[in-house]
C-alpha cells in the first residue's frame, strides 16, 4: 500500500502594508518587525510563494506544499500591480517601460522584460493605507497597471523610478488566475491552488 500524501493547505492573503513576506527573520534589525504569522495561525511549513516587499500590499499566495511552490515560482505566471507614482505619468514614460527599462541588482544592470502599462484614467478603488501616502499639496499623483511575468527584488519600483516616476504605492492584485477582488489587508482565505 502507497502512503498517502500529506493533504497540502494553500492561503490566499491580503498582505498588508508594513509587514514581511515572512514568518521569522533572525537578523536583529527586524526582530521588531511584524510577519506574516501576526496574521493568521497558519499550519507548520506555511512558505509564502514569491513575496511582497514590506512598503507593497496586496496579493500573496501561501503554501504548505514547497514543490508548488518552487513550480509558481518558477514559471512565467503574469502578476499585476496597481501603481501609483509621483507626478503625471507621460505616454513616453509608459512606452518606456512596456518596452523595459534598466535597472540595477546588486550593482549588476537588467533590462526588463517587455510588459503591459496601462494608465488609469481614475485611481482604483482599494482600501485606505495605514500611513497616508502624502499630502496633496506636493504635487499631482496618478496611476498605472503594471503586468509583469517576471520577479526581480523591488522590480515595479525600480522601473517607475528608472523613467523618473517614483512609486508611492504599490499593490498586487493578481497572480495567474487568483485575484485580490474585495479582500482587506489582513484577510486570509484558503484556496484551492494548482497550475
């Protein structure tokens, strides 16, 4: 007789602003630093797929099953992020990063990928940020959708500030198939995740 598998738990959250894509960090510079089992008592094993830099909110996939994991991961799956930037976004600074941009790793330089840039013609509809973004008296703000299939460290951000365009907030609301839809920060819903 085969063993079975073990029954695999998969999490969709809302990651809020503020917290790490992680569930421990034992650098002692973050030991204060809320994570994401301040939010949910998830299962043992729980890894998140992928992350969200502790500024971005909004879609993250979590998983018990580190072979999904690595597979997601690794595969080209389309991600979108609502982006807002400082300043009124021009369509040469649009065209500039759907054909990519350049930015730097580590001291290494990357062009990315081209990827569909969508201005949007009225902000979207999220949930108020903890901290404020900024004062309107510092000048116009405005948004994009930004699809990527790739993950670079800090990517989105990096892209809009390499066409002078700094992000100010940055929320992903799909990854593949699975969607942000009216999810809160902080909200946690098991799923069903496959390829």
């Amino acid at each position: 007789m085969t063993p079975s598998k073990p029954e695999h738990k998969h999490f969709k959250i809302y990651k809020p602003f503020g917290i790490l894509s992680q569930f421990v960090s034992n650098a002692k510079h973050e030991q204060k630093k809320k994570f994401l089992g301040d939010l949910h008592d998830f299962p043992e094993g729980t890894m998140a797929i992928g992350r969200l830099d502790k500024n971005s909110e909004g879609l993250l996939l979590l998983t018990t099953d580190g072979q999904l994991s690595y597979d997601i991961c690794s595969s080209k799956i389309d991600k979108e992020y609502y982006v807002q930037v400082d300043g009124m976004i021009t369509q040469e600074a649009i065209i500039k990063l759907q054909e990519g941009v350049e930015i730097g790793f580590k001291g290494i330089k990357y062009i990315t990928k081209p990827c569909e840039v969508t201005f949007l013609e009225t902000p979207p509809n999220l949930p108020e940020r903890i901290q404020k973004i900024r004062d309107d008296r510092h000048g116009p703000t405005s948004w994009i959708s930004v699809i990527i299939n790739e993950g670079k460290y800090r990517q989105v951000r990096k892209m809009t500030s390499a066409v002078g365009f700094p992000t100010l907030r940055l929320v992903r609301i799909r990854v593949g198939d699975f969607t942000l839809d009216d999810m809160q920060p902080g909200d946690v819903i098991p799923t069903e995740v496959s390829l």
